[in-house]
C-alpha cells in the first residue's frame, strides 16, 4: 500500500485482539522511529517507556478514565518529557555532536553559546511546553509509521499524569507523562475499523497560494 492507502486504513483503534503480540522487529522499528523523531535543537528532551507488563498494564486502566486499549493493546508507549532541560544537556548533546560527526569546537562553540544563553532565559514552564509540542511530533511520527507497518493503535490524551508518574517513578527519572499510545492489533469485532472516516474535503483544510 502507498502512504495514503496506509493512512486511510489507520484509524484511533477502540477495541485491541489481547491474544496478538507485536514481534520484536516491530517494537525495535517503533523504538528507532522514536529515536529518529525531529527535535528542537536536536536536543531530544522526550522519552519514550516501552510498556508489555499485562499486570501493570490493567493497573493503569483506572487512571486512563478505564480505557481498555491500556491493557489490551500489545504493548503501551508513554511519551514522556524531562523536567528540565538543562546546561550539562545542552553540552552533552554538543559532545556527542563532536564525537559522532567529527565536528571541531571552533566550528560549534558560538552556537553552543548561544543555545546556553538561550535556555539560561527560559522559565521551567517554557521549557517544559516546548518538550510538549515535540512529544506531539513524536506521536505523529509513530503513528504514521504504525499505519505504513500495519500496527493499531490509539492516541491519548486521557489520562491522569500525576497518577501514571507515581506508578511508574517518573520523578525519580526527572520525567513527566505527557501522552500514551497503546499498539497492538485490532480486534475482528471492532466496530470503528469499518467506518468511513469523517474528513472535511480538502479545499476546506489546505490553502494553495500560487
């Protein structure tokens, strides 16, 4: 299938088959796409948790407002932000920059200055909003890569964050819950699978200016 035939097929999955697993290669393509997700600066202030524990999947249900595609689903991915974003990170990601591209410090020491001065100025809540929206791309990407592998899913916003970072002991991790996505298979009697979807037409979502 091409990429709109993928995403014409994808859609919020409501009901998952709990008896299918994703195969390793298609949590290590979901882990690399993760990875591999623009970011401001390229500083990667987000983390994916890779979740396939049933019973600690069925304790999140509750916090999720009781949406079974929590614990149904294969595998839950929570996206989550860093605290902060600090100095040290900031200069760790120009060390790796160094190390892996062979880049001088001449060449990048004015820039790393100025991203130093420039997070030096943000406030905490600034910070952590701009990790935010790039969880958001990150939710993106997966799921478009979820539709080209043929993997269901069902993006969240519903959930208790407080409650899901003191089950999982985010805040010893410095990290914050922002966004889940439970993957798996959908199941045969899923209703929604078979719908059309609803989209407005085209010339009322894109403008062309020539």
């Amino acid at each position: 299938m091409n990429i709109i035939n993928s995403l014409e097929w994808r859609y919020a999955t409501k009901k998952f088959d709990s008896s299918k697993k994703l195969s390793i290669q298609q949590i290590e393509t979901l882990k690399k796409a993760f990875n591999l997700t623009a970011t401001s600066f390229g500083l990667q202030p987000i983390k994916m948790i890779v979740i396939e524990n049933k019973e600690l999947q069925e304790k999140l249900v509750k916090y999720c407002y009781f949406q079974r595609q929590v614990a149904d689903a294969s595998h839950l991915l929570v996206l989550c932000i860093e605290n902060d974003t600090t100095i040290d990170d900031i200069n760790a990601y120009f060390d790796l920059e160094k190390e892996v591209r062979g880049t001088s410090e001449e060449v990048i020491s004015t820039f790393r200055s100025q991203l130093i001065e420039m997070f030096k100025n943000k406030t905490l809540e600034e910070k952590q909003l701009s990790a935010k929206h790039q969880a958001y791309i990150a939710l993106g990407n997966l799921m478009t890569v979820c539709a080209i592998e043929k993997i269901d899913n069902c993006p969240m916003e519903g959930f208790v964050p407080e409650k899901i970072d003191e089950l999982l002991n985010l805040p010893s991790q410095n990290l914050k819950s922002v966004l889940l996505l439970p993957v798996g298979f959908r199941a045969e009697d899923d209703i929604m699978a078979t719908l059309q979807k609803v989209r407005k037409p085209l010339y009322e979502t894109v403008l062309e200016i020539s």
